[in-house]
C-alpha cells in the first residue's frame, strides 16, 4: 500500500495512473486524505478581538442606534463603515443597510424602478434577485448563463424589449461578469446596470473592484459571505442623485444630516419607503472585518492559484470560462465534462478520495422554483404579473434550456481562505487522480 505521502509524490508529480481509481480503491489503496476535506464560513474564521473591541465600545457607549444615542459623540460605527467601503471599492458613495436583498431593494428603489419596468437577470442566481424585481412591482426577465455560470452577455440583447431598464449583473460564486460587454450592451440601449457582488466581495474586474462598474453595485455580508455580522449589505455608487434616493429609501425617505454632510448637497423631496438601517453592533462587526477583507482575498486566491497551477496541464482540462482570472475571488475550482454522466462519476470518485466536489451551489435555477414559475405574489392585484407583458411572460425550464445544461455539467472543488498548503496539494493530487480516469 502506498503511504499518503508517497501517494501525493506521485499524484502531484503529474504521473498518470493506469487504473480506474476505484479499482484502487477496493485494491486497498489510500485515498488522498484520510478525512473528507471541508470548509468553513470564511469571516468568522478571522473574528479575534478586533471585532470584540468594536461590540464593546458600541455596549459600554450605549449607542447601538446610528443616528444618535447618548453620550457626547455621536455614534460612529456605521458611518466609519461606509466611509471606508466606499474607499475600498474606489465609489464616491457607500451605505450600509440591514441585508444583501435590502440592498438589492434599495438599488432598484435608487434606479427608480418601478410597475410596467423590465429588469433582466440570469437564470441562475439567488431567490433575492427575482424577489427584489418583483417587490418593486416591476417584472423579472431571464436570460441564460454561460459557463462562467454568470449571465451570457450574448443572451442579453435579445431579452431587451422597450420596457427593460436594467441588467442585473450577478457576480456568482466569485467569478466576475463579463463587464466589458455587458457596459456596452447597457450603454448602446441606455439601460442602467446593477451589480450584484453578494458572492464576490472583495472580487474585480480588470483592476476595477466589483460595484464599481455599474451604476449601482450591492454586497450582501451575510454569514456565507466573503465578511460578515451575521447579516448585512451595503451599496455602493458614483452618482450622488442615486445615492441620495437610496439613503432616502433605506430610512422612511428621509435624508439624515450624516448622509446629507456625504451629499453636500440634497436634491430630492422625501418618499413613501421602508427601514433597512443597519445597527451599530453590527457596523462595528463589518468595519473589523472591512479591514480584513485583503488579507481573506489574497489567501483564498494564492489558494486557487496553486489548485489552477497545479492541474494545468492535464490533458483536455475543461475548466469554468473567467472572464478575468486575476480578479477572481476563488471561492471554488469548476471542471465541466461532456455529460451529466461523467461529471456524476467525477463527483462520486473525489468524494472516495475525500476531496469531495459539488455542482455548482449558492444558487438556484429560478425560473423552474414553483412560485416562480407559478408567478405567485403576495397580492392578486401585485403589478408585476398583471401587466399584459406580466400575464404573458412563461418561466419554466423552457425559458432556460442551456442554464439547466451547463449546471448539470460542472462540479467543482470549493476553497476557503483558512486552508493550508497541504489542503490545496490534496486537492491537486485528488483531481490530477480522478480526472484522467472520466471519459
Ligand atoms: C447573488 C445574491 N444576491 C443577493 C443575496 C441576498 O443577500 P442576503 O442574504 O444578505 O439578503 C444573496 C444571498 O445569498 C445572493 O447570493
């Protein structure tokens, strides 16, 4: 029997085995680990007494309200908090709100959008996507993913009718849009673009960080998310008249002086709107852990760096398309077969090896969910579905033949910043082992 060592000398150094692995396997040969490779939340990982420090001075301030408390000074977790995202995602603007689906609300309420308007995402992206459209009144349009797994920008143009006004750009799983075209397609048909950075905090593209290229980006910094308070979101945006009717939704319409101080200027009357206002607690949680947000990057990308290094030159490598490599978060290393078949014996044999991978996750095929597909809204008269557009738009997997086929096909090996070196040689070692074995 090989030594697990010795296994990973001969794994790593790129020799081809001549059996089926599971013949191995039931050969009594080791797999590549002993235990099942597994993950972590990403920012708890790096909670340590700066996050403590910050909860502490909120509770012995008392001041766990962002607008004022008691006490001399006013709060100042919050605003510190977006000061700083705004600077780190290179905005003029940042506010923090309440959760990554507020933010989503907050961005369509910024972009005025509204009944009778179109917004168009992809096909594969998380419930909040589609909900936000819905709840504010306006209709959601799918479009197909490629295999970025994000949405196709050759898929866009012909989604656009003249009732669309936005695309929503959704950074899934890390991976960057493809921004060049997507800015392009919105600006040839004056559309905005909203981007989603829910599962890409932290990521860019070509040197830009994400948010930054549309008109109005969002970050959720829930727990699965790249930082987090447990919940949370934030917005950010160049053009002060969008900032100001997001900070007005965020808080009953109204334009608090900390915000109006950030304006310099207000432009808008108040409005009918919700509270998503995020807690001190919280903004103080966020903002240490703001502050760690490189480090977490740069470790998970050195990561998926040493795992693409390592498997590069495998014979026939079909790996997830990136539409900007050096920008990726890394959050996960995607293989994609020829069938649904093959990625299944992939899925089943890494999984012997204790390097399990999985389909694509953190996501769902919308358009086949039932009350998506059903369009069943909180109200029979609810505007989005009763337009004569609304009655006649079909979801269904007919509407998304290639999303349905692409996910089927790719499975991947999901990365987390805490790993160690020999959690990325074992995972080297485990695709260099099953891959060569798919046909
Ligand atoms: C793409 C995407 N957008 C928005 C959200 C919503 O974020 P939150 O859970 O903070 O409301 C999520 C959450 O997972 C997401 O994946």
């Amino acid at each position: 029997m090989l030594s697990r060592r010795h296994f990973l000398a001969v794994a790593g150094g790129g020799a081809t085995l001549t059996h089926p692995i599971s013949k191995l396997l039931e050969d009594g040969r080791t797999p590549v680990r002993d235990k099942p490779l597994r993950g972590d939340y990403w920012g708890t990982q790096f909670y340590d007494e700066k996050e403590l420090q910050q909860l502490t001075e909120v509770h012995s301030n008392r001041q766990p309200f962002r607008w004022y408390g008691p006490g001399t000074q006013p709060p100042q977790k919050v605003a510190t908090f977006e000061k700083e995202w705004a600077s780190r995602m290179q905005t003029r603007f940042a506010l923090a709100v309440t959760s990554g689906t507020s933010a989503l609300q907050t961005a369509l309420a910024a972009l005025q959008i509204g009944p009778g308007d179109e917004v168009i995402l992809p096909a594969w992206t998380w419930h909040s996507c589609f909900n936000s459209i819905v709840l504010a009144g306006a209709l959601p349009v799918f479009a197909e993913i490629d295999e970025s797994f994000n949405i196709d920008p050759a898929d866009i143009e012909g989604k656009i009718t003249p009732q669309t006004k936005v695309i929503m750009a959704v950074h899934l799983q890390g991976n960057p849009c493809d921004m060049d075209r997507i800015m392009s397609i919105a600006n040839k048909h004056q559309l905005k673009v909203l981007e989603d950075c829910a599962q890409s905090v932290g990521a860019s593209y070509k040197g830009r960080p994400l948010g930054s290229i549309g008109h109005v980006g969002i970050f959720s910094l829930q727990l699965n998310k790249t930082i987090t308070a447990g919940e949370g979101g934030a917005l950010v945006t160049n053009d002060p008249i969008l900032f100001e009717r997001a900070a007005r939704f965020h808080d009953l319409g109204a334009l608090r002086p900390g915000h109006e101080k950030v304006l310099s200027q207000s432009k808008l009357d108040g409005f009918a709107a919700p509270n998503f206002r995020l807690n001190e607690f919280s903004g103080g949680v966020l903002l240490a852990q703001a502050r760690k947000l490189d480090t977490i990057v740069e470790a998970v990308r050195n990561h998926a760096r040493r795992v693409h290094e390592g498997i590069r030159d495998l014979s026939g490598l079909h790996l997830r398309q990136l539409p900007d490599p050096e920008g990726e978060l890394g959050s996960a290393v995607f293989l994609g077969f020829s069938s649904k078949e093959q990625c299944e014996r992939f899925m089943a044999l890494m999984k012997k090896e204790n390097v399990p991978a999985q389909r694509p996750a953190g996501s769902v095929i919308l358009p086949i969910v039932p009350y998506i597909e059903k369009k069943i809204t909180v109200h029979p008269a609810w505007p989005s579905f009763n337009t004569e557009r609304g009655k006649s738009i079909r979801y269904g997997a007919s509407c998304c033949p290639r999303t349905i086929d692409i996910l089927a096909r790719f499975a991947g090996v999901s990365l987390n910043p805490k790993f160690t070196r020999q959690d990325t040689d074992d995972i080297v070692a485990a695709i260099r082992k099953v891959y060569p074995t798919i046909s």
